[in-house]
C-alpha cells in the first residue's frame, strides 16, 4: 500500500480519480486538497463517493503531501510546476494531470499557455506519460506528466503509421470529438447544458493548446517534422472522444496487421477488426482505447479512428496506469472495469 | 466458482448482467442463449464486453441450461414460465428478471399480463427478490421473483411509512420517472433517440403493469389494502429511476429516524441526511438506491425521494444480489462497483 | 408599429423575447439593454439572429427607454422594481417577466425573495399576467407581473377543478418537472452539461419561490386556502415543463367537459383527448399548453398531465401575448408558430 | 395558391414538411397518403400539428395526387421513381426529397442504391435542387432531385474552393457529423436512445450513398474528377449536420472573400466572419446553412466549417425553397422562420 496525495481535487479528473483509487488494492489514500472547499467531506461534493471515501478537502497547507508516497495534481495549469520541485526534492512522486510538463520546449509551452515556466528543470526530468510509447522510462520515473485527452487518442491511433514511415507526415489531418466532461467543471456559459446540448460544434481551430504536443509526440515518432491538422469539437456527450484520423499512403503494407503487432501487448489498447467502428461507449469508464482501421473506396487515404473515455485514458485512468508501472504493481490493477454499455 | 447460465441476453438486462457476472469472484459463465443471434460472438454485439467475455450466444437447445447451477432469464414475460419447471427439476436454481413469478394472484396477473400463466405452482414457490424484505427465504429459495425497476424504487420509499403506519396508505401518490433503456432494447418508434431525447411525457397513466406489483408489495407490508396513484413518466436518461413520493401523515414519529434505523443493516440502501435531493447519477451503474425525506414548509405531506439505476439495482444487479443471498456468496460480491459520476 | 425596449436581453428569456418580437408584424425594436455587454451586437452573442435583429447592446443609460411605448424587463428578480415607477410616469407600459410584482403580499414576497420591496404601490397596481385569468385586465393595464414558469403550467392545470369546487383543494401536489434553460444562463456548475446531463432530480422540495405565486393563485380561483405540495424537477431537456398533478375528486363531475368548456375560448390551451399523454416537444418553441386529464383506475384521484413550453408560454411566449392584449393587437399575432417536432 | 400533395409523410421529412407547408402562405395541402396509416389524423401521430393540419392521412391510390400543382415525395427511395412518369404525363410537377433522381450515371445508382432504375428517362431530366448552384434550371423544371442532407453541406462549402481551382481536388476530406433524425423515424436498434444518447461514432466509413452524389457535384464544379475521403458520423444532436472540410491550397487568393463573394446573393447561405466557429443550433429549425473558414497556423491546408438543419436546408426546406422557385413564389415564402436558440 502506497500513500497517495492528491492536489485539487473538485475537478472532473480529481473525482474520477477518486473514484478509480477508492478501488485499487495497492493504494492507502491520505489526503485530497482543495483551498476552497476546506473542510466539506469528498462525499458530500460527489454523491457517488458517500460509503467509499470518508476524507474531507484540506487546505494544501495542512495536507502533508510530502509524507506521501505519490502526489497526483489535478489542478488547473501552472499550479503543478510551483510545487513540484520541493515534492521531489522530499522523496515523494509526482504526476501531474494538467500540462505543465507535457512540453519539452518551454518557449513554446509559454507561448501556448501564455505563462512564464518555474521550473524547466522539472520539464527536462518529466517523463511523457503515454505507456505505449515510453513504459520503460515511466517506470523509473520520478515525475510524470500525464497526457492530454486529445493528444491520447491521436497519438495512438496515428503512432504506427508514423513509427513505420508508411504515410506523408506533412499533411495528416486529425478531426477530433470530445464529450463536455472535457472543458472541466468550472461554471462557464459555453458549457451549461442548455448551451451545449443537441448543438454542435467546432472550436479553437485557429490552435488548440493540445496541437503542439501531439505534434511533438508524432515528431518524435518519424523522427521527422510533422505537419498536422488538428480541429477539436464539442459534442453532447458526457464522456469519451472520438478522433478521426486522415493520412495519405506513402508506402503500401498491411495496415491491419501494422496495427494488431504495434499494439499486440498493450492492455490498454484493442485494435478492432479492420472496418469496424469503434463507438464511444465502447470505452466509457474504462481505461481502453479503441482502435479501427479504414481505407475508403480502396483510394489512396487512411482512415484511422480512436476512442477514448477522456476521464480515463485521457485522464485519471491512465495516471493510475503510469503510477502502476512507477510502483511495480501490476499494470492493469485497479482497472479493470468493464466499459459502460448502454 | 457455480456454474450459470443466462437465458436471452441480447437486451439491456442481459448486457448488464454480463458486465457484472464478467467481474463476479463466484461465478463461471457457462451459456448465454439466443435464438436470432446464435453463434454470434457476444462481444460482437457488445462491443464493451470485448476481451472480457468470451462466449457466443447459443440456440437455447445446446445450452444444457440443466448442466447450471443458475439460470438467469432475462427475457420477455412469458417466457421463463415455460421452462422453470423442467429446470427446477433438474435442480438448476431460478432468477427470473422478468415478471412471470411477481404476482402471486395469478389471475390478477393474467390480467395485466394478457396470457394465460403456464404454471402457477412455480409462482407459489417463487420467492419476490427484494432483499430488503425477504433476505431469509431468499437464502433458501430455489426461485426468485426479481422485482421490477419502479417497484423496486417505490417500494423501498414507502416501506418505512407503511410498516410504521404512519401514513394514509389510502391515497399514496408514486410520480416515477424513468430513463429509457427501461423501455428495453427491441426497435419500436417512440424509443428512437429522436423521438426520446429532449422530451418528457407520462404514459400508461391508466394503469402500468407495474401497478400491482407494488400494490401487493405495499399491502403485505402495511397489513391492510392501499391505495396507490402511480403515474410512470419517460425521461431523456439512458439509465435511472427517481421516485418522488407522496404520503400524508397520520402519525407523528421522527421520520428520518424511521428510514435510518429500517435501512441501518442494508449494504444497497442509502438514507441520505434529511432534505438531501439525490440524483440519479450518483447511483448510476452500481446497485445502491439512495433515499432522502422532505416535509414541505412542516405540513402533513411527506416527499420521499427514492432513485436507483433501473438496470442494476431495479433489474441484473438486485438479480447478483439474489444469487449471492441463494449461495452463500458475499452478499455484496461483484456489486461493489462505485456509482460513475459525471 | 408600437417602440419596444428591453432592459437586460443577455438571458434565455431575453434571446426568446428577441426570436419573437423579430418576427411579430406590430413592433419595433428600439433598443435592448445590457450593462456588461453594452456594444456588443446582438447576433454576436446569438447567433441565430444573425441577419434578424441588428440591433447592439446598449448601456440602459443610453436607451432612452422612456421614449418606448413598452419595455420588457427580462432581467433578474429585484432590477424591474427600481425602474418601474419612473417608466410608467413617462407614460410607458411594462412587463416584468420577472418575479417583482407577482406576489400581491409583499411581506411574503419580501421573504421568499430575500429582498424589500422598492415599490409596493406597483405590486398593488400590477395585474398578473395570466390571460386565461385575467384577459380583461391586461387589456387595460399598464404593468404586467408575467407569469412564472411553473405557475403557468401548475394553475392552468389545476384551474378548471378549483374554480369548479370539485376536488378537496387542502391536498393537492404538483409534481412538476423543467428542462434546464428554466435556470437561466448565468454559469453554474450544477447546470454544466456533464452535471445536468444524463442525470434527473428534484430540487428546492422545501420550499421554491413558485410555491406561493402558485398558491396566490389558486387560492383566488378557489376563493379559499389551498394546501400544495409542490416538487420541481431538474430533467435533462433544454426546453419544457411536464406538471402532473394529482387532486382527490369531492365532487363527481364530467372532468373532461369541464376542462373543454373552461377552456373552449383560449387559443393558447390545447384540451386533448382523454387520457392522452402530452409531451413537452409538442408545445416546443411555441405558446400551447397542452393538457390531458386522467382518472387511474377509476379511483378518487385525477390526473392532470399539462405541458408547456417554460421560455414561451412559460416566459417569453406569455409577455408577448400580454402585450397583444394590451395593444389591442390580433391575440396571437406574432405567435403563430407550429411547434418543433422532432 | 397552389394544390400540394405529398406521398409518404409518416417520416421526419414529411412532419417537417408539414411544419413549413402549414405556414406558407401560396400553398393549399391537398392530400398526404400512407398506405399503413390510412384514416389517422395528422396531428395524432404528430401532435405538434395539433390545430395546424386537418388532413388525415388517405392511401395513395384515393389521393386523386393528379390533381395537384406539386407532389412531395418523402418516401423511401425507389418509391418516387415508379409514379413520376405518370404524375409527369398528368401535368404534376414533382419535387423528390429520396435518392431517385440525384445521380445522373444510371448505373452508378443502382451499384449504390441496390436495385434496378424504373425510370432512366426521368433521371435525365430531372434537376439537381441545389439552388446555389441551378437556380434558374430550377426554376424551369418539372421534375426535382432534393439533395441530400450531408450533401448540401458538403457541397455548399467546397463549391466556392473547387470552382476557382484554388485546392488540391484529388484529396478533399469531408469529416461530416449528423444528428440521429438524419437516419429516420423507422424503428432500428441503433438509433434507440439507449444506443445513441451519450455516444458517439463514425459509419459507413467504406462507402456512404452520399459519396457518388457529393462527388458529382464537385466533379461538376471543378470541371474535372474530384478525390473525395468521405466519412459520417452519428452523433447525439436530434437535428443537425457540421461538416468539417480540409483542402490542401494550391493557389492563394482571399479565401474569405472568395466565399462571401460565390454566396453574395443567397438568401440561405450565411458566410461568418473568419475564424467562426458556426453551431448547428445557430441553423435549427431553419433553411440557413451558416459556413466559415479557418486557415490554422498560417499553413497549406484550409478548413470550412458548414452547418445546416439536416431537416431543414438538409430536406424540407430546401424542398419548399425549389418549390418555391419553380412557381414563382417570393424565394423565401414560408421559410423566413428564425433559427431556435436555445
């Protein structure tokens, strides 16, 4: 049993990582912070917690984080990048849900999220946290920066192309569909229900803050500068993103069987039969991605599509997969859940 | 480790049943049948259930349903009352979620149901599958009854008050609202998303089959006849039941004491602190009814608040319930699921 | 052509008002008012009515409201109250579609609102705008109390059998159910999408501020105190209330005539069928109420199902057909609408 | 005022189309026929028309349809092309919201469609209702192909980029999303609300009928064959189609005002302002198609956002909007109703 902090928890990745800790068999969790619901029991925020966790928010102050084992932040950007050197410093693991070191380059980081970095350093140690890409650095790792919800469900499904420099990488299109859960649990206008629901639409197309990390992660992957089309929605779905993925054929080889070998001893990722098409809540609740493959009218472009529940594998889901490959324990523990259907 | 089959599993019960018996510590799956869908592999259909269910939906002939230790229907009424006895004989156990066995006067029942019943001596023996009121001859019963989804709901909200009887059980009004995987998964017009969602309406008004069955719930539990105004309403959710519930009051007692101390031993029953407004998410996917009492501006009215997921709790989850009470198992294996909440 | 102003048009009922008016062949628009977004052109912020209202904010110093012949006011409760003794001064009619001159005890008022009263003397002179009530009045009157939601769809519900004397008014319950624009705009976590969404649940149960507009009501048609229990519901639909409400009949009568006859003369009260199941999309975008009666299983205790849609004939809707009455215009010019179904 | 009849309006195209006819102000409903409804009022099965429409539905053959100015077809396919040879010859004009007459090469319709063409002959006369781009051929015509729903969105976005020969037309992708009424109101499992609500995913990715008809008329625009990647998504909106189109720029003009130049003069066609993000209920319930262009990051690939009401610019309305030009009525008669918002 480790001893696991978790810092902001109000959000939607903080409940859903309460939910997925309340039953991981290797966990003991020992504090949740919150400065502005001090006080007010976990449960009576989340009614789906009454009778699984009995902890109250603490102030950050008296949470004794570091005499814990592992701190998760799940708290806006820039709140993570203030602490974390002092955590590590005292011994303690840190992964960090939001994006504060997700970017290796931190003039870019700035200049996308529009703040000064305190701490490059901690950016140069972090490790990506994406399992299939970088599980043997994860597990020695003592700071995680957990992936975006977007930037999973591309990279995954573009990853083997790009690996096997079989598609031009100059012109890959990633149309991306997110659930609202997505935009946080911060009251905007945008996101209420009366807004949001039977509507549709695109946003953030000019350039959404997840465009430079996925194109650092398929950069790295072809070892070669990658151009790329990213254009997210909102759509009314409480969870789960579905990103439709465009590639142009460079190379001809089977691309099914590119897909079943790259991802053949990945437990979280399932690449369906070829022409299937993953739905959404296929995943809901678990930590799976879900992946097909398509070639339309036999022509010359790929169509990939990956889904995700983004507050699991695009989220808390797989911040509990990097902290059992950080610990030892077993990879799949506490995710386990069968996907929510219907 | 028992041995259980499933009878008809290609609907919403069947599917939920499969997600919990998938994680049961107890339970091997032996056979699911289907006559329209034999040989196709369950994942297939169920795509949630890929890599966690490996079976194909069998012609109810090649089961060897008499080979189980179980056997659950989850089929349209008049189905399981064909076979139970042939199975019982056998000595295979019985759980029907449908509602061949729920009402124990069988011409009552062939009134709602419009079908002459085919053996009224399995509905004497059945025991009614609420374990709030029947724990002990469930452990020894060979056939369960398992409740239906509003009765489940209402029963549960009104159970205190009648036992007490300190209510006019005369005039008791149940305004339940539903979620619309309750109306089943075969393809009729006014379950189409188009037709259901952002869209409320009453239906049955003039009587719902469910009338009865919470009528006789009601009356053995207060002694004498009552009288019920049930009114079902259709809802935009894909799971949930609430039950708002109205009684006038005949007797002065502390009311929140009453459903604490009823509830006080039950694992899936939740009295919440007085005026707590539960919501159906917050027991969403999981077997819990969470129950709140209200007394409107102190007058003689009492509003109690009862919600469950109809699928789990009013149908496959009650139905594990069951099982675990009839074989000794831990009454909460395989149920321990937390509510999935946003 | 009369000169119309609102005063605070960034709201649900204001974009409504706007739908409306822009489409009704006897008004002007001169100006709409809002403080924080005074510039901003209308169509920006909605965009439906890109094309249709090319109006901008205005800052409600620069509105020269006193120059219109009519001022909407679709701001929150308390603001109509501070400018409403000067605009009738200046000679201009008004409707509150606020709660400000509802309540004619504004010592009730003022503790249901939390707030004194800046003028009781135009609680005493406003007419409550019901117009199956109070037709003739609104056409003489110079301030309208709009309706509230809920209240209209509770009494219009409830009237026929109060005005008549046929049921015992001592125990009636309106359990009543709301789509989640009937919260309003203003950003709020418990109206997000991933919050509202796939989610059902009462709220207020102690005490909502439609209970006494409601019971003002009923108690002038019954010309005697009624006792209501009365339950709001928050249900995931974007527009539409659903009432149903349940009354102990005293006296026999032929209900369905008496709801035909009392409303034979309205345009904007859909009598159905007997035992019809109204649902709320019927009446959606348009100023109906429908309304069914039932009598379940021929007991004592009447059904009423009456829905309306809560932004028209529940805010907007209603305000403009006031104004009909007022200018002695057509009664349903400019509301002529065939409702939106699917 | 014209004498109109339409065949086949049990369906969401032919509610709607009643929606729009019952406020035209030149049309006369003359007849609608279902041959399994026979003798059921309108407004029973659609309870919106309630007081708007008085016909029942009569079966075809007692339609006296030879008799009318116009006939509706909003059938499934194949139906249309068996009866317009006679309507023809009778002197009706015909206007055919199913797939009939949308293809002009025979042979590729019946690969796609799965049967044999009844009437070649009326295929090649028929013209293709896309008013944007054959107002005046319309307006000559007898016989009219409605276009379909996601190809008037994807048309209406590409046309300006293809006919100025500005893009790479051997790699179009259309990325296009539909809300569930676009599949129709016949019972099918998948577009059950349990199945569609809170889900989200692509279909038809191999081959979608709406292929072979974008593909003409692209091929039309750009005066060569156009590579088109294709692919649908289902996703829980009730109305509503955004179509997200990437081309890759061959050639740099002033993209922006390219489009609000080609659509200077269309009343149905709203070009935004440059980097909009349009929602599809900004179009709900109307005829407007809301269309806005992105250049992200300054590189070689644009991407248009469209948005139409499937039911509306995407069938019905554009239906009446042809009607409309082909009998000289004022081009906007009846479809002059304001987008709903919310």
């Amino acid at each position: 049993m480790i001893k696991v902090g978790i810092v902001g928890g109000t959000g939607y990745t903080g409940v859903e990582l309460l939910r997925l800790l309340a039953q991981h068999p290797n966990v003991k969790l020992q504090a949740i912070t919150s400065r502005s619901d001090a006080g007010t029991p976990v449960a009576a925020m989340f009614p789906n917690l009454r009778g699984r966790v009995d902890l109250s928010f603490v102030d950050p102050k008296e949470a004794a984080l570091d005499q814990c084992d592992l701190v998760f932040f799940a708290t806006p950007n820039g709140v993570a990048m203030q602490q974390v050197d002092a955590l590590l410093q005292a011994g303690v693991r840190v992964i960090d849900l939001a994006a504060d070191f997700r970017i290796k380059d931190v003039a870019e980081w700035e200049k996308w999220y529009g703040m000064q970095h305190a701490s490059p350093k901690a950016v140069a140690e972090a490790v990506y946290g994406l399992p299939e890409v970088n599980r043997d650095k994860i597990r020695q790792a003592r700071l995680i920066a957990n992936p975006g919800c977007y930037p999973t469900a591309v990279q995954l499904g573009f990853l083997p192309l790009v690996e096997a420099g079989v598609v031009d990488v100059s012109g890959l299109v990633a149309d991306a569909k997110s659930g609202v859960s997505g935009a946080g649990r911060k009251a905007e206008t945008h996101i209420l229900f009366a807004e949001a629901a039977d509507n549709f639409k695109a946003y953030g197309v000019s350039g959404h803050r997840h465009l430079p990390e996925i194109r650092q992660g398929l950069t790295n992957a072809a070892g070669q500068s990658v151009g790329l089309t990213f254009v997210p929605h909102l759509t009314p779905l409480i969870r789960g993103i579905h990103a439709t993925l465009y590639a142009r054929i460079t190379k001809e080889v089977d691309f099914q069987a590119l897909f079943e070998q790259r991802f053949a001893n990945e437990p979280f990722v399932d690449v369906m039969p070829a022409k299937s098409h993953p739905e959404t809540r296929s995943v809901r609740a678990s930590n799976m991605c879900r992946i097909a493959i398509h070639r339309p009218q036999g022509g010359d472009t790929l169509v990939v599509l990956s889904v995700i529940d983004n507050l699991v594998k695009g989220a808390a889901g797989q911040a509990v997969h990097n902290m059992n490959l950080m610990f030892g324990f077993d990879e799949c523990a506490g995710l386990s859940q069968v996907p929510l259907l219907p």
